[in-house]
C-alpha cells in the first residue's frame, strides 16, 4: 500500500496532504501542536487580495481532518526514520493529550474550571491573551479536541489538584484522563514531505527597539492578533485602553541585519507592513501612519500595486532603518536617520509594530540529523538545486514544501506543496498501490 508521511499541517503540509489523498493515496500528517493550521490560522487578512485568512484556511483544514484517505497525528512529532525511498520505517511519538479525544464534545468546562484558567499565556494570540492549562488553541481548530498542557498543569507537573482535580470532576464527559501515557506509532512509508514551517524572528535580539521593555513595542504577528474578530480584543486595534493616534512600522527587524548572521530577505515582511498599515487606516481612520523602510520589495503578483493603494491612504514611508526608541512621557519616541533627506528624525508613536522576519525553526537541525538532510547557510533545509529540483533533497524520497526551505510567500508554499505532493504521488504511482476512498 502506497503511502506518503507529511510533516507539519500548516498550509503548505495540508496541500501536500490533500493533493495525494485525493490521487487515492495514504497520507499521514504528523503535526507537533494540538491543532493543525500552521501561522496562517493567527493571520487576519492576506496580501494584496485582503481576503479573510480564517475564510481561506478553515474550510481547507475540515477538508483535511475529513478525508478518508487522510489519518491525522496531532500533539506528536517524528523521531526516528530509517530505510529508503520505497521502504521507509518511521517511528512518531505521540503526546498524551490526557483528554480523551472519541469522548470530549469540546464543551470547554474543562477550561471553566481549570484553576490555571486566564493565567497562561496564549501561544496562539502570541501572548496577546490568556488561556486555561485545559485548551484549545483556537476557535476553529482541527481536530476540535481539548488538552491539557503537561508543562503547565498542576496536576501533571506536581500533583496538587489533589485527588479531584476540578476539571475532571466538571467534564460531564468524562473525558479528563490523567493516566494517558506517550505511546510510539510506528509507520511504513514510500516517501517523505518535509513542510516544518519557520519560526518568527525574536526581537528581544535587537534591544535597541524595546520590545519586551513597553508594552506598546509589538510585533507583526501580535498586531495581526490584535486585528483579528477571533483576537483577544475582537477585531478592535488598542492595547490597555489607551487611545492609539500614531502608529509607527518598521521593516526589516531581523532580516538582512549582518550583525544577526540573517543577511537573507524575508519575502514577506514588506507587504504584511503595507497590509497592517491599510488595516489601522481603516479601523484608525484619523491616525498617523508612518513606515520606516530599508527598500521596498513587491516583486509579486499585484503587490506593487496594493503598496501604491496603500501609500495613496495616507501611509507615510520614510526609507531609513531606526537607531532605537525610547520613551518620552506616555509615548514613544522612534529615532531614525531619514536617508532621503539625509537628516535624523523623530517620531513620536502611541504604538510600534515590529515587521519581524522569518528564521529557521528551532529544531531544524535536530530534524535535519534525524532525516539525514543538509541545511543552507541560512539555516534553513538545502534543497537539491534551487532551479531545476527545488523540492528535492539530497534524500531520494525525502521532499521539502513550503518555509521549511526558505521565506515565502502563501501562494508560493501551497505551489511547492503541490509540487512536492506530486513528486511523491510519482514514487508511490510506481506500484500501483493507489487506495479507493476510505480504504486502508
């Protein structure tokens, strides 16, 4: 039986993964977090179209979740692969959840009653919200199944719910297991898609901008929280209700900075600038908009025009690259050089978005090592050739989709998602082992 192992289920995975299951193919989608979606599900709208990322992704992902021919590995992670293209053997090691995925209705009194409940920090809104130890990460996710974070749980960590946690004893369910254990699921597959997405750039790396010291020092992904109806303040652009009139963006935080090692241009930072900033036009009509740019890069389809809409709107773009920001009373003060005038400037800001890049993640090279694959000197996954085998490893079988390879774009990871798909579909087509819906 032909068959194909995905890891990760952000958008470039989910499209690898539907493409072969719906050639009549296995697929098996192996996904670190609780939830599949990838960054895509934090974003509020996408560039240059403005289309509702959630409208875009949920309908995808519930395709995903849904397909026969599709079995989904959510709160796991590979750790070992031996064999070849052909004859793959993997082992998965799957987390306990300690919620009992066929009874939980995702009710969430589990949360309602967890004594850790609004404390934690929410991974999903980037710290922008709160959560329970018992959660889901986010309204649409897929599976919609709660968990119980181990690292967190009083319970897990050191016994102190006593003998009646509170969360086990609400579940009307029954759902709350306390005695799951990790379990390995050992898998048999012909090939491999690698499609581990990045992680966002830190920018308590560059302490010269503040980020961690004012509040109101943010980053791109905090603001598409911000944003977002499904965020922690429902759509509305405010942080601690202070009123918002200037707002101030700065590109490039993390990318092409020499002094960091990360001389590669992040792709995408640009237009999500120009996004954000037609976004706080539009929800902040009377507010100043300035962006601090190094170059403009709108090299897609209809990106140059969306950044020529967005400068009409009153965005004003200062090319320099800011020396750092302070605080002066209630606001803050961001000090640049405005190399078109040749001269320093001030501006002063109630809110600064950092436009961070995007990095290798933290565990590429542990992943790398485990599947015997190469890494650029950027960091991220070397490819076979960049032009004429671009989802190719030096691994046969071994592919590579989406930001796992290098910055790009949603268009470009769902087009390598499908090119890798295919590649893999022409391995397993060799044997003719295609399934019929549902069959395994």
């Amino acid at each position: 039986m032909g068959a194909t192992l995905v890891i990760g289920a952000g958008i470039a995975g989910m499209q690898a993964a539907l493409d072969i299951a719906d050639a009549g193919f296995k697929v098996y989608l192996v996904e670190r977090d609780p939830s599949i979606g990838g960054r895509m599900a934090q974003l509020d709208e996408t560039f240059p179209t403005l289309d509702c990322s959630s409208c875009i992704l949920t309908p995808k992902m519930v395709s995903v979740g849904g397909h026969p021919n599709i079995e989904l590995l959510t709160y796991s992670e590979v750790v070992q692969l031996e064999g070849d293209v052909g004859d793959f053997r993997v082992k998965v090691r799957r987390r306990p959840r300690y919620i009992d995925a066929d009874k939980c209705t995702a009710c969430g009194i589990c949360a309602e009653n967890c004594r850790l409940k609004g404390r934690i920090d929410s991974e999903f809104n980037v710290g922008m919200g709160k959560r329970s130890a018992a959660y889901v990460p986010f309204p649409q996710a897929v599976p919609l199944k709660y968990t119980i974070d181990s690292e967190r749980c009083l319970m897990v960590q050191r016994g102190k719910c006593g003998e009646s946690p509170p969360c086990r004893n609400a579940c009307p369910a029954g759902a709350v297991d306390f005695d799951q254990q990790e379990e390995i699921v050992d898998l048999q597959v012909d090939s491999v898609i690698v499609a581990t997405g990045f992680d966002p750039f830190d920018p308590h790396l560059k302490p010269e901008y503040g980020y961690g010291l004012y509040d109101n020092v943010i980053t791109g992904l905090q603001f598409e929280r911000l944003s977002s109806a499904s965020g922690p303040t429902y759509g509305e652009i405010k942080l601690n209700d202070r009123e918002i009139n200037d707002v101030v963006f700065i590109q490039c935080v993390g990318s092409r900075d020499r002094n960091l090692g990360n001389v590669y241009c992040s792709r995408v930072c640009c237009m999500y600038t120009a996004k954000q900033a037609h976004l706080v036009r539009e929800k902040l009509p009377d507010a100043r908009v300035t962006v601090f740019y190094m170059d403009i890069r709108a090299f897609g389809k209809g990106f140059e025009e969306f950044y020529d809409r967005v400068r009409e709107e009153r965005v004003q773009y200062r090319r320099g690259n800011p020396a750092e920001i302070h605080r002066r009373g209630d606001r803050l003060v961001v000090r640049a050089e405005d190399t078109l005038l040749g001269q320093p400037v001030e501006v002063e800001a109630d809110l600064v978005v950092l436009a961070i890049g995007l990095v290798p993640r933290a565990d590429t090279q542990a992943l790398a090592e485990l599947l015997g694959l190469s890494s650029c000197e950027d960091g991220f996954f070397q490819e076979a050739h960049p032009k004429f085998r671009p989802t190719e490893t030096d691994v046969s079988g071994v592919f590579l989709a989406g930001c796992c390879q290098g910055p790009k774009d949603i268009p470009d990871a769902v087009a390598q998602g499908k090119a890798a798909a295919a590649s893999a579909i022409v391995i397993m087509s060799r044997s003719g082992s295609a399934l019929t819906p549902g069959e395994e």
